[in-house]
C-alpha cells in the first residue's frame, strides 16, 4: 500500500492540536493513524506520550482506558523505562510480557500494532543482550519479520525495521551458524530497501552499516572474499553520511573497520589496516557499553594486525593501551551475554585466562560459529600457562568443530604451531598430525594472505621433521617448495618471509644444492632491505633487521663458492647500510629524476624531508607519507628510464669505486672468509681467508673492545691502560697476519714503499670495528727490536662503508678556495671531561688556514642550532669536542655540543651539496654498535651521508694533546699555494699519523684511532 501524504500530514495536524488541549487519547489516536499512513515524526510522538514520568497524573494514566492493548502497551512503557533507570531484571520481563499481551490482543487494522511489533522485538532484542538466551533471539527475529511485513511499501519505519532485522538475523546467524536465512535476508529484504527514497538519514546509515557488518561476517566465517567489496562499500556510504548520533556513528565506524580488516589480513593491504585505524580514531565516544567494547575489539584488532604485518612497536603498544579501554567497557557491559564472556577471553592472561576462556566456552550456543577461535584461545592460554599436554588436546577439539571459513586457519595454524613444540614438552603427537594441520590452514588461505608465509613454514618444518625420521627425498623437496612458497608470499609480513628464506637457503645448503641456496639467499637478502622502508621508526628496523644481519654475508660467500664474484660485491652492498639508505638522500637518482620529472623529483623530497624528522612526526602520519613515498616510487618505475630507480646498483654501477686503487672488501661468514678485490678496470679476485672465521674475529674484537673500554673509564690504572695497549699490539698483528698480509700478497704490492699506493677497505661482521688500516708488527717497548712492518708503510689505506657512497664522492667536483667551519668546545657543563687541548687546536687552525678562511663557533656559540645553519655555508667542518656513542641505541650517538648532543639522524638529514671534508677531532665518531656491524651506524657514516666527500674519524677515545697534534700536521699537507685542497686529504691523514707513530712507536692507542673515509 502506498504512502498518502495528504492522509498522514491531516491526521499529524489533529494530533498536534489535540496535544495542545491535552487531550491525549485523542492525540495517541491521530498520531496512530499518522504512523500507520507512513508520517516520519508520528512514532517520535506516541513515544513521548508514552514515556512521560509515571507519577499519578502522567498524560496516559489520564486517558480514558480506550483499549487494552493501547492500555497493555503503555504499561509495558513504563516497566521498560523503569528497567533502563534501575537495570531490574524482573522489570525488563514485565516490559516483554506485557509487550507479548499487547500484540496479541490488539486487533490487526489497529494503527498502534506497528509500534507494538516494534516494541516487542526491541525488548526481547535488548533481553537477548542481557541473557544471551537463543529462545529470545528466536522470538525476536520473528517478531522483526512480521513488524517489517506490517508496513507499507515506502513507510518512513522500513528503513529502521530492516536495519534491526538484518541486524537480528546476523546475531541468529552468529549463534547458530545458518548462513542461508541471514544470506536471504541481505540479498532479498536489505540491500533492495536502501532503493526506497525517504526515512530518517540516521535510520538509512545504520542499515548500510548493518548490511556490512552481515556482508562481512558472512565473508569471515565462510571465506566468501567477493562479499568484503560490497561490504566495504556500504561501510563507507554509512561513514560518509553525518546524519547520526554518537552510537550509530561508532557502529558504523566499527562495522567498516572490522570489514577493512578482514580485506587488509587476506589481501595484506596496508592501506585497508590503516584506513580500519583511521576510522576508528576518528570515531565518537560510545555511551553504550556494547558499542563501547565492540569499538575497542575491532581496534584492538586493526593494531595487532598491522603489528604482525610491518613489525611496529607503537601498534603493539597502542594494541595494548585499547586492551585496557576494551577490560573497562566490558566491567559496564550484561554479565550475562557471552559477548562478554568471550571478549574477556580475549583479554584476560594467566591462569585467570584459562578460566575466562573456559567460561566463555560455555556461554556460547554448541554451533555458534566463534566456538572454534574461542576454543583454539583455549589451546594457546593453556600452552601460555604451561599446561601444554592439555593445550595439545584442547587444539584438537578446536580443530575437530572447524567447518570452514577462517577457522580453518585460524585453528589448525593453533594447532601446527602447539604440535611443534609438542616434542620438547613430551608429547605424542600422531603421525603427520603437524602436516596435516598446517596443510589444512595453508589450503584455507590465498596466497596474498598475512599469514600465508608463516603455515607454509610450518608446513615445510613439518614435512622435514619427517624426512629427518623417514629420509623420503620427496618429503624434503617438498619442504623446499614450501619455504620457497613461503618466501615468495608478496603479502606476508617481511619477518616471516624472511624466516622462510633463511630456512630455504639453510635446507638447500645441507642437501649440497648451493645454486638454490644462492637463490634462497638472494631473496633473503632483497627481503632485508625491506625493512629499511620509512614506514618503520629506527628502533622498529634496527630489531627487525637483528634476524638476517648476516645473510648478506652468507649470499656473498654461497656466489663467491659457485664462482660469482661480481654477484658476491652486489649482494653485499645491497644488504649493507640497509637504515642509512631508509633515510632517502638519493642524490644521484633524483637528480637524474629532476632533470625528466622535476614536480615528481620535488615531491619526493619533500616527502623524503619530512620522513626524516624521524621523533618529530607522528606515527600514523609517518605511515602515510611512507605510503605516499612508496606510490610516488612505483610512479617513476613504470617509466622505461626510470626502470631500476633507487633499485640496488649492478657491479658495472659499482666498478667506477675501484677507479684510483684497489676496493678490499673483506666478507666474514659461516660458509667462507675471503676478501673480494674490486680492481681497476672492473676487475675482480678473491683472496681466500682459510683460518679466519666467525667465532674467531668475535673474539678478537670482544677482547680489543673490552680491553679499550677498561682503559677509558674515569681512574684506570697504568696495568689497565698498559693491557689495553698489548691487547691492540695483538690485534694489529692478528689482522696483519689473517687479512693484510695475504691481500699485499696477492696485490702483489711490497710490504713497504717510499710512495705507497692507495688502497681502500670494505670490512663486514665484527671486522669493521678493528683497525684494518693499522695491521701490522710494531716494537711494544724501547728496547724491542721488533723490525715495524705493516699496512702503514705498504699502502695509503682509508675506509668507506659502501661501494656507492665512493662512486659518489668520486663524481662530486673538489672546491676551491674552501672555507672551514670550526667547532671547538672545551668543556659541555654537562658532566664531559675537560678537553684543554681544544684551545691550542683552534689556534694552530688560524695560524694554518687564516682568519678568512675561518669561522670558528667556540664554547658559548657551539651549539646545535648555530652549527647547522653554518655547515652549509663552508665546504669544511672541523669538531674539536666530545663524541658521543650509544652501543644499544646508536642512531642517538653524535657530537657533544653546549646545548646538546647533534646526534647522527640530525646531521644525516642535512644536505650539503657543496660539503667537502670534514674532521672529527672526537672520540669514537666511527665505532658503530655491534648489533648491526655491516650497518656503519655512526657519525663519520651520517657525514658521509649528509654530503662530506672526506670524514677524517677515530675508532676509540682518544689522546686531546694526539688530536691536536695530527689535526696540525694534517691541515699543514693540505695547504698549498695555491689554496687548501682535499685532493690528497688520504695522504695528508696517513703521514700526519706517521709524524705521531714515529714520535710514539710502542704505543698503537695513541696513533692507531685516526682513520680517513672517503676517495
């Protein structure tokens, strides 16, 4: 039946002025037949009439008793109202009783019955939260269904009466698993009403939100993905719309997010896990408790996920700060529901954990289709609290209700993982019960899923674990494919591919395949430098990198075995200065770019500036950018030039750093050492390494580092510092006789040279905090007559932390004229040593170089702020002051300055185009720490990276009279008449060291620290 306008605005008018004579039988009868005609504000009224306070005298007690069921229903009014003030029970099954007494007896053609219907399903809807009750569920259902049916086609009620029954269907689905009846609903009641034209803007948000939170449980709990688009969109047609209050806001909000996802875990869509975050950020606070604790499930949810996907610690954090808003929403929600049951399953741990999760097990109907997650939760809590013979059987059952859907991987990748640690805990586990688990949740997954990577892992230990017992090549072959699979898995987390590489190259290795093991390698080492993505915050790279440090190293010594040294020097630098290359100073590149595509190029670094503020920027901010970074990237790449922009270089790119001597990278690995020269001309030769190895360099540079570190505290004695010298003596002459000694030989170069030639040094692992440049034999005492041969008197040695960074400082022009930046303090008022050296440092640079050329910042002035707004204005900087170096945080390392520590992130993110050299009279300005070695985490490093062709640095604390001493000698060289130039910057280093070594011969500690970095 249509809708008459005419009819419902005439009865509405008679309404209104009944009201005004307070005449309100009259005026619940005209708004009767106004709601029954389809008017959108009537049952706004009758609610009114009927929800005014209930002292004697309240407009219906007034009335004249018209009928009983008008009767009925106003006191089922009351007993409702009075339940929602005092939260009675006993008054919410009056409110249902009078309700059922009052739809019954009222006749069909009543214009009242319609609210009557609605009334009732409300209330058994609202019993049904407070009980979890299935009988009340049931009832409600049908009752939605004739309320529904009562109404006229276009009714301003449909859209609200729709809205509850695709909600109350979806709970009826959730509890007893019949997908067809919620199904059925969607396609053939919901998604038609939203063509009606009319109704409330709020009711039409919330059926658009209902019909996607149906759309995207159903496409959960029976792995439908085409239904998570439509669900998608609906979500975000409800979230567009402002037309509603703060609770239908925050549903609509969660029923998106929960959508976005579902999509982003089996898609492994960043954007979708973001925007789920970003929606429910932006959402308003929730006065229901239900909504309240939905809300911070599906967050929780959204953080965890994206957790698990990018390895971000502020996630788990947030993740963990919304388990505690979810703990409070839950202590205001029925105790009686097994929602909440099962969310606090979700959030209780320990023992208590046990027992909440047992509890919720109970609370849910036998078929309700959580009853699989909850059990698995159940599995894992006892495991948690180590009860793991229980847990393994607890999974079992898990696994035994699955039917499908997401359980199938949700509670067989439970199990795999329980079965895998079953050994170690004396359990039996049944033969290929751990395969057939993670074979289950593995067919149950797409390939784009998140967790893809990880159950063809478990798949593959499964299917080793029994080639180990049965020794069926086929078993092991298979296990190969799977982590290949695995590693191979675009849209799993880069941990878990990694992992599964690693394991891929290891498996191959033991089966005498090195060619797979080389190409499981490779792929562990592309997958490495994945994590330098700025998405991440530096503590996130530098912990999630700690796993496959060495895997650069190992793909190297795998292509140097099959005879591939070019392939050997391109992994290395690919899966070198992973973090540095995350701060995006891509000079080359985007000058290329900015010459094709200057508004891109601009762009990038722009974004490429922001990202570097690092601390400053905001997390979520800091991942849209990083986003942005990535899309603008992909943009360049689809042009044919642009192909292989910021891609790692080829060796041909690399060769060129080889141009003006010798590049020894020396590679330190499980499989082999060797040191790999890259030659003049593009050539290459390996220098086998056969009595170095891991265990053996690690131990050389524990002892030197420990040794130095005694020696440097505040009151070591004259033994500890005498120690610390032997203990360097040791070490030059171990790298002399394992590493130097055989490169010279196979350079073909004499040990000794009145014009030595240039030679640079490439170390990896815990060679690159030893003094390579220093190997040698030198007399420890006056009276040695040790002959001194060494490194120092064959070659003209200086370091670089990459192939591409010499390649780079090759092809930047030398200045002329240059004009130095002095920093010279002597004391930071905050707890440093004195350094008194400082003031004859900085006089001997004026008598040097002049005044003109010089600018000197010195104590007071030596701050922050003042040294980066005057690096740019000189082609020199000269640090006469403390460094600083953080082993367990080095990003936070740098220079100590009057106001503060310039730490290494700071001056990374400089750009200076016109920087030439830059002297560090400072302690340990190049010792990184030793989580990451092949890193080059330190301030010589972020020089390097800001612009400086030249970094002069020290290894260890050193000697304030020393410093000063070679900083004279050293800018004395460079002078010429001509004007100061860098040109022979290596040389001037090596004999200004020679000057203090020939002055010191027995004491390595106070010459061996210098070091040059550069071309």
């Amino acid at each position: 039946m249509p809708v008459d306008e005419d009819a419902y605005d005439d009865f509405y008018r008679r309404g209104v002025r009944a009201v005004r004579r307070e005449e309100y039988a009259e005026a619940f009868y005209w708004f009767s037949r106004a709601h029954a005609a389809g008017h959108p504000e009537a049952a706004d009224l009758i609610y009114q009439l009927l929800h005014t306070a209930g002292e004697p005298g309240d407009p219906f007690v007034v009335w004249q008793p018209a009928t009983e069921p008008v009767a009925l229903y106003a006191e089922a009014a009351r007993a409702y109202r009075e339940f929602t003030a005092t939260e009675d029970l006993d008054l919410l099954d009056r409110s249902v009783a009078l309700n059922r007494k009052s739809v019954r007896s009222a006749p069909p053609g009543l214009p009242v019955r319609t609210l009557m219907l609605a009334s009732l399903r409300d209330v058994l809807r609202d019993r049904y939260h407070q009980r979890g009750r299935l009988t009340d569920l049931n009832e409600a259902l049908g009752v939605a269904h004739e309320a529904l049916d009562v109404l006229p086609g276009g009714h301003c009620a449909r859209l609200k009466a729709t809205q509850l029954l695709i909600a109350l269907e979806r709970a009826q689905y959730e509890a007893i698993g019949d997908a067809d009846s919620l199904r059925t609903a969607v396609e053939g009641i919901g998604i038609p009403a939203l063509k009606q034209s009319g109704g409330a803007p709020a009711d039409r948000v919330a059926l658009e939100s209902s019909l996607c939170g149906a759309l995207s449980s159903l496409a959960w709990h029976t792995n439908e993905a085409p239904l998570l688009d439509k669900a998608i969109g609906l979500g975000r047609d409800a979230v567009g719309r402002t037309a509603a209050g703060p609770d239908v806001d925050l549903v609509s909000r969660n029923n998106l997010a929960a959508a976005l996802i579902i999509r982003g875990t089996w898609r492994s869509s960043l954007d979708d896990l973001n925007f789920a975050v970003e929606v429910l950020c932006a959402a308003t606070a929730a006065v229901d408790a239900q909504h309240a604790s939905e809300a911070a499930t599906t967050f929780m949810a959204a953080l965890r996920a994206r957790a698990d996907l990018m390895g971000r610690a502020a996630d788990k954090r947030d993740a963990e700060a919304a388990e505690e808003y979810l703990k409070e929403a839950l202590r205001r929600m029925p105790t009686g529901h097994p929602n909440r049951r099962v969310r606090e399953s979700a959030v209780t741990h320990g023992e208590a954990g046990v027992e909440a999760t047992r509890c919720a097990l109970e609370a849910l109907p036998p078929a309700h289709v959580e009853r699989p997650f909850v059990a698995a939760r159940l599995a894992r809590a006892l495991a948690a609290a180590g009860q793991w013979s229980e847990a393994v059987e607890e999974a079992r059952k898990a696994a035994a209700l699955v039917t499908g859907g997401r359980a199938a991987v949700e509670v067989n990748r439970a199990l795999g993982k329980l079965l895998m640690g079953a050994d170690e805990h004396g359990i039996a586990v049944r033969k290929g019960e751990m395969l057939d688990a993670f074979t289950k949740a593995a067919e149950a997954c797409t390939e784009t899923d998140y967790v893809y990577a990880e159950v063809k892992t478990g798949q593959a230990v499964a299917l080793l674990d029994r080639f180990h017992h049965g020794k069926e090549v086929s078993d092991r072959r298979e296990a190969v494919a799977a982590l290949r699979a695995a590693a191979e898995a675009n849209g799993s987390s880069i941990q878990d591919r990694l992992f599964a590489a690693r394991c891929w190259s290891g498996v191959t290795m033991e089966a005498g395949d090195r060619a797979d093991a080389l190409v499981a390698a490779r792929a562990a080492v592309t997958l490495l430098r994945e994590f330098g993505w700025a998405g991440l915050d530096r503590d996130d790279q530098v912990r999630s990198m700690q796993d496959g440090k060495a895997m650069p190293r190992e793909a190297a010594a795998l292509a140097i075995d099959l005879g591939q040294p070019e392939l050997a020097v391109e992994l290395l630098e690919q899966g070198r200065s992973v973090l540095w290359a995350s701060t995006l100073h891509l000079r080359g590149d985007l000058a290329d770019l900015a010459a094709h595509d200057p508004a891109r190029a601009a762009e990038l670094e722009e974004v490429r500036a922001t990202l570097n503020e690092d601390d400053r920027l905001g997390g979520e901010e800091r991942l849209r950018l990083a986003r942005r970074w990535q899309q603008l990237v992909r943009e360049v790449r689809e042009s044919k030039k642009f192909a292989g922009f910021l891609g790692p270089p080829a060796f041909g790119k690399l060769a060129p750093a080889a141009a003006e001597g010798p590049v020894v990278i020396v590679n330190i690995s499980t499989i082999r050492c060797d040191a790999i020269l890259v030659l003049p001309g593009g050539k290459t030769d390996v220098v086998k390494l056969p009595d170095v190895d891991v265990p053996g360099i690690d131990k050389v540079a524990n002892t030197y580092l420990n040794a130095l570190a005694a020696a440097a505290e505040p009151g070591a004695t004259f033994l500890e510092r005498d120690e610390a010298r032997h203990t360097v003596h040791d070490t030059l002459e171990w790298l002399w006789d394992h590493i130097a000694r055989p490169v010279l030989d196979r350079l073909k170069w004499p040990t000794e040279s009145t014009d030595p030639p240039r030679l640079w040094w490439c170390p990896t692992a815990s060679l690159t905090v030893l003094p390579l440049h220093a190997a040698g034999r030198y007399p420890r005492a006056a009276e040695d007559p040790t002959e001194p041969v060494g490194l120092p008197y064959a070659a003209v040695s200086s370091y670089t932390t990459t192939l591409s960074a010499l390649v780079d400082a090759r092809q930047r022009a030398v200045p002329v004229d240059p004009t130095l930046l002095a920093v010279a303090l002597t004391d930071t008022g905050r707890g440093h040593a004195v350094l008194p050296g400082v003031a004859e440092e900085l006089r001997e640079l004026k008598e040097i170089l002049g005044h003109r050329r010089l600018t000197v910042l010195a104590e007071d002035e030596a701050t922050s702020a003042a040294v980066r707004k005057q690096l740019p204005a000189h082609a020199w900087a000269h640090f006469a002051c403390h460094g600083w170096l953080d082993m367990t945080a080095p990003a936070g390392s740098g220079l100590c300055l009057r106001d503060g520590d310039l730490n290494l992130l700071d001056i990374a993110d400089l750009r200076l185009d016109t920087a030439d050299l830059a002297f560090l009279s400072a302690c340990q300005t190049r010792l990184g720490a030793g989580q990451l070695p092949d890193e080059a985490v330190h301030t010589a490093a972020a020089l390097r990276i800001a612009g400086f062709r030249h970094v002069v640095a020290t290894l260890w604390s050193i000697s304030d009279q020393a410093a000063s001493q070679v900083a004279a000698a050293f800018y004395r060289r460079l002078d010429s008449p001509d004007g100061p130039t860098s040109a022979d910057a290596a040389r001037a280093l090596h004999h200004a060291v020679g000057e203090l070594r020939a002055r010191h011969p027995t004491d390595p500690t106070l010459w061996v620290p210098f070091v040059h970095d550069g071309p």
